[in-house]
C-alpha cells in the first residue's frame, strides 16, 4: 500500500473512530432536543450532554494522535480533531437552540 493510502485509510479510520466514540457517550440528537424543549429539569440534561462531549472530545483526539503517530501523518489527529469540533458545534447549537418552557406560576 502507498503512503497516500495508508494516510488515507488511518485518517478515515481515526474519524469514524471519533464518530462512534460520540455516538457511544452522547444521546441521539432528537432526545436532547426533546429533553431540553419539554424538560423543567433541563440543567440536568445539558450538563449530561456538555460532560459527554468533554469525554467524547477527548477520547477522539487521543484516537487522532495515536493514529498520526502511527502513520507519520499530522492529517489522522487533524481530521480527528475537526469530527470532534464538528460534532461538539452540532449539540451546542441544539442545546442553545432549543427553546426551554419557562414555567410561570399560574395559580
């Protein structure tokens, strides 16, 4: 195998890494959204999420730079470590996005 394709190859398998290590520690998308709109608690579920993405976040750049350091390319950490900003940017604007109920007392 080339070096180009070796490159390639650990640089795909670093994000995909990084992708299922996000989709292990993290919620699907849909349930925070729903969590957050409809939940008087909802502190509780975005420290959940934020907490998540820390581990997620980290786990994937680890994965990044053990793969770079494996090929001898700086692109597997660099693509590890763009999956996981994009991911993270992805559950914040949902988090921020969602609109929270305020619940007003109407007695």
């Amino acid at each position: 195998m080339s070096d180009s394709a070796q490159t390639v190859s650990v640089t795909m398998l670093s994000v995909t890494s990084s992708i299922g290590i996000f989709t292990s520690l993290l919620p699907p998308i849909s349930e925070v959204r729903k969590t957050v709109a409809g939940s008087s608690d909802h502190r509780s579920t975005v420290e959940d999420v934020r907490m998540g993405e820390l581990a997620a976040g980290a786990l994937a750049i680890a994965i990044g730079i053990t793969a770079s350091s494996l090929s001898g390319s700086p692109l597997p950490g660099m693509a590890s470590v763009v999956a996981a900003i994009g991911i993270i940017a992805l559950y914040e604007s949902i988090l921020r996005a969602t609109p929270v109920e305020k619940k007003t007392a109407t007695k």
